[in-house]
C-alpha cells in the first residue's frame, strides 16, 4: 500500500502522542474528579475546555517544538535566551505526577495480583480497598503516616523497570505497541462499559453522570461544603490538561520529532478527540458501577463512596465481579490498565531525559537512569499507609495551580512574545485544514484571562478554607506549596547550571529526513 512508507513516520508520531494522552488519566483520575465536581456539570465544563483550550494548545506544543527542533527547554530558549528556566518547570510539573503516577501504576500491578484469587471482596458492594492495599489513611491524623508498603513498593519497582526498559531503545517502536496498547484496552472497555450500565440500578448512576446541574457552571458561592463554580472549572480545564499531557513539555518533544509533512492541525483533533471519547465512554462503566453501588446500599450516588484516589479502585472490582470468568476479566483488565499507564509514564521520564541529553550531554542510558532514579525515591512517602493522602494533595497542587501556571506562561510567552500569528502561520503552512484568528485570540486572551480568573478565585478560597472536605491542616498547604517552589527552583538551577552541550547539536532546522 502507498501509505506504507507514511505509516513508519507521520503515523508512529500520532500513536505515539494518543499512546502518552491516554492513560490512567482517562480511566483513573477522569472519573473521580467528575464524580467530585457534580457529574453531568463537570461533563459540560470539560468538553467546553476541551475544545477552547485543550485541542488549539496541543497544536502550540506540537508546532512550537516542530519549529525549535527541541525538548521544552530547549525550545523555550529558542524563544528568548533567559526562557530555559520555564521549559525546566513544565518538564518538571510532569516528573512531579510522575513521582505519583508509578504509584497508581502499582496499584494496579497489585491489582492485577490480586486479581488471581479475587482478593479484593467478591460479595456485592462489599470492597476493601483501603485493606487490600494496606492504606491506614486517617484524614483526621495525616501525620499519622502509617508504615511502608512492600507490595506497593515492589509494584512501583516493577512500573519503573518497565518504563525504563520500554525507552531503552529510544521510541522507535512506540508506534507498533501502541495499536496493542490503545486498541486492547478499547475492546475491553466495551466489555466494561456494557456490564457497568446493565448492573441493577445502574441508570440512576448514568442520570448523575449526564445530566447537568447547570446552575453548578456559574454559581461562585454555593453555600458550605458545596463545590464552586470556579473550582468545578479549574477541576475541568486542569483534568483536560492532564488528560492530554499538555503542560508538561511532552508534546513539545514530541512535535520536534515530527515530519515535515505531518498535519498538526488535523492530528491535534484526532488525539483530543481520541483521549476525550476514551475518558467519557469509560465514565460509563464507573457510573454504571456507581448506581449500582448506591442501589445496594440505599443511598444516593452522590454519597455512595468517598471520591477521591481510591474511586476506580472499588467500581472496577465492582464491575469485574459481575462479570462470567471474574479472575479471567480481572487479569486482563489491570494488564491493559497498566499499558495504557505505561506510555504515559515513559513520553514524560523521555521528555525529561531528552533534555538532559541536549543540555549536558548524558548518554540515553545514564539520563534515563538518572530521571528513573529520582522519580523512584521522590514517589516513596505515596507508599506510606497514609501516602494516598499525601498523592490527592500532590496532585491537587501540581494540578490544580502548577500545570495551569505552566499553561498560563506558555500563553503569555507564545501569543504575545513569540506572536501567535507568526506560529499560526507556520501552523497553517504543514496543515491540511487551516486555523483562522479564532485561534490567536484564545491564545492570547481566552485562556490566559480564564485560567487568570480561576486561579485567583481558588487562591482566595484556598486562604479563606482549605483543600479537601475535611479541610486541609497548614502543614498540608505548606507542603503542596513548598512541592510547587521546589520544582520551580530546580527549573531554575537547570537553566542556571553551565552543560557541555547546552542545546546545540539540534539547532532549528526546516527541513526533515523522513523516518
Ligand atoms: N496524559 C496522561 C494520562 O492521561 C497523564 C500524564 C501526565 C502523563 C503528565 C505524563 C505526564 O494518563
């Protein structure tokens, strides 16, 4: 076939990206958070998102690393000279979530063990998620931080084994395992989907998750212990962000791999519109599982479980139970959990590694180790009895205040420094389908004035109440904002720190061997 050849290059890069889009965002983080903020509301906030800023921005990561042939902060530096510090604080955004990612990751590798003999509970409505993983987590007594995990520790060894034998060889053969790792866990999640919404009582799961609260899309104080307008959007833009690993430098690495000839406009679609339907046909298998849930229990979906990290973990056993051959679905379901989890995980430690190749000229072996290395010891306290505490506040920080940061500045930096004219232009040149002005102006002013607007509604709120429904002691604050001053030092000490390659092996180039 003709496409043969463009299948080896154009199409590896497209996998490759839907391959570090979809992940546990889709089917672990996306419907905890939508369960959190509303259901159906945060359901309308996300596509809104989705289509305002989280597709046009994809198509800035991806051209902006096209056009500098480099990682994030080598491209940033391509922008202005004193900019590396910010390409450092994207990557290092991602290598946060990454410290807590290859936590979820042994989760579900236990998971997968315990899948064997169904140890997770086998009587409706009846799981243990807090027991089977040892979590001694007691909001009331954080500091109470509960003994080490050994089995989590030996699945976190195991994630990152995997994540670093999986980039051992370069990427080169992401494009092949993709179709394995995407397609797979698509048929199973039919499967899913399909025992989720036919379990009894699933439908009043499903109305929770599709039918909208409007009034929960514009209402700021709602009144105590409710969730407001500004945070359900924020939860939305940021789970958008996360979603499709925007923010966090990947997608500039992977642009700058990119062909000449690949359409970025019409591959951006294709990639939001692939993660997005991933995340929104799993939720219905979670809210199947939810009513269902609920229905057992008398109550209403709303209070059935206590959302947050754990969520995901009490409906898919839920669902598996439920299932002919349990041991069977269980097996092959936390399998393809854990590959669709891994290539997220690797675009981030090789976003990160690629950039300490160009800059200080490790070996692909040793920056690899390197970045496995840290992540494995910084991702130790999410092992503790209480660690799932420490992650949900984790990722609240890097996600509801970091990533948006990191997106704001790449706005401000881009559309206005750079000039998003200039970028759409170079765009439009290597798309098929073109973008107009419509594009600059969410650039320049929709998304840098919205995210504006939510963060600082969320500071004032954050100050006057803190995170969580029992309220975030000021250690805990003082801890997830130290986390976020942490990697914004240690941006800034690598853009500092003198490297014997300092970027200049890739210099920006206009035209591409083909792959
Ligand atoms: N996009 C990935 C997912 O949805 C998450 C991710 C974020 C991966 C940041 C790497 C870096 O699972």
């Amino acid at each position: 076939m003709a496409a043969r050849d463009v299948w080896g290059s154009r199409t590896a890069f497209v996998l490759a990206s839907i391959g570090s889009a979809i992940g546990l965002g889709n089917l672990w983080r996306f419907p905890y958070v939508c369960y959190k903020y509303g259901g159906g509301a945060f359901l309308i906030a996300y596509a809104i998102c989705l289509l305002v800023a989280g597709i046009p921005l994809l198509m800035l990561e991806f051209s902006l690393g096209k056009k500098m042939s480099n990682a994030s902060p080598g491209a940033f530096r391509g922008v202005h000279k004193n900019l590396e510090w910010f390409g450092w604080f994207a990557v290092g955004t991602g290598f946060i979530i990454c410290t807590y990612y290859s936590g979820i990751m042994s989760y579900c590798i236990n998971y997968f063990c315990y899948s064997f003999g169904l140890s997770w509970g086998n009587t409706p409505g009846e799981f243990f998620f807090d027991e089977v993983l040892g979590i001694t987590n007691n909001p009331q007594k954080p500091w109470e931080l509960g003994a080490f995990k050994w089995p989590l520790f030996a699945g976190v060894l195991v994630a990152w084994i995997w994540i670093v034998a999986s980039i051992w060889k370069g990427t080169k053969t992401v494009g092949k395992v993709v179709w394995f790792t995407v397609l797979g866990p698509w048929l199973l999640l039919i499967v899913f989907v399909v025992r989720g919404v036919t379990l009894e009582g699933a439908s009043q799961g499903l109305s929770y998750y599709l039918t909208p609260d409007w009034s929960m899309l514009w209402t700021i104080n709602p009144g105590a212990g409710q969730i407001g307008a500004h945070e359900l959007w924020l939860a939305a833009i940021s789970q958008v962000f996360f979603s499709l690993t925007v923010g966090f430098g990947v997608m500039i690495a992977y642009g700058s791999f990119m062909d000449d000839r690949t359409c970025i406009v019409k591959n951006a679609w294709i990639i939001g519109i692939a993660d997005a339907m991933t995340a929104v046909v799993g939720g219905f298998a979670v809210f199947g599982a939810l009513g269902h849930k609920a229905f057992l229990e008398g109550v209403d979906v709303a209070q059935v479980v206590e959302s947050g990290p754990g969520l995901t973990f009490v409906t898919y056993p839920e669902i598996i139970n439920g299932l002919p051959l349990p041991e069977l679905f269980g097996v092959l379901f936390f399998t393809m959990l854990s590959l669709l989890a891994i290539d997220s995980a690797f675009s981030l430690v090789e976003a990160m590694s690629a950039a300490i190749k160009d800059k200080f000229g490790f070996t692909h072996a040793r920056a690899n180790l390197t970045v496995a290395g840290v992540g494995l010891v910084m991702g130790l306290p999410y092992l503790l009895g209480s660690g799932i505490h420490w992650l949900d506040i984790v990722d609240h920080f890097m996600n509801f205040f970091g990533l948006p940061l990191v997106v704001l500045g790449t706005c401000l930096i881009v559309g206005w420094y750079y000039r998003a004219s200039r970028m759409r232009h170079f765009i439009n040149e290597r798309s098929e389908g073109k973008i107009g002005i419509w594009w600059d102006i969410r650039i320049q002013l929709i998304i840098p004035a919205f995210i504006i607007f939510m963060l600082a509604f969320e500071i004032h709120e954050r100050l006057k109440a803190p995170y969580g429904d029992f309220g975030l002691r000021s250690q805990e604050v003082v801890f997830g904002w130290a986390m976020l001053l942490l990697v914004l030092l240690g941006a800034v000490a690598l853009s500092v720190l003198k490297g014997s390659k300092e970027f200049q092996q890739r210099q920006p180039a206009s035209s591409e061997e083909d792959a």
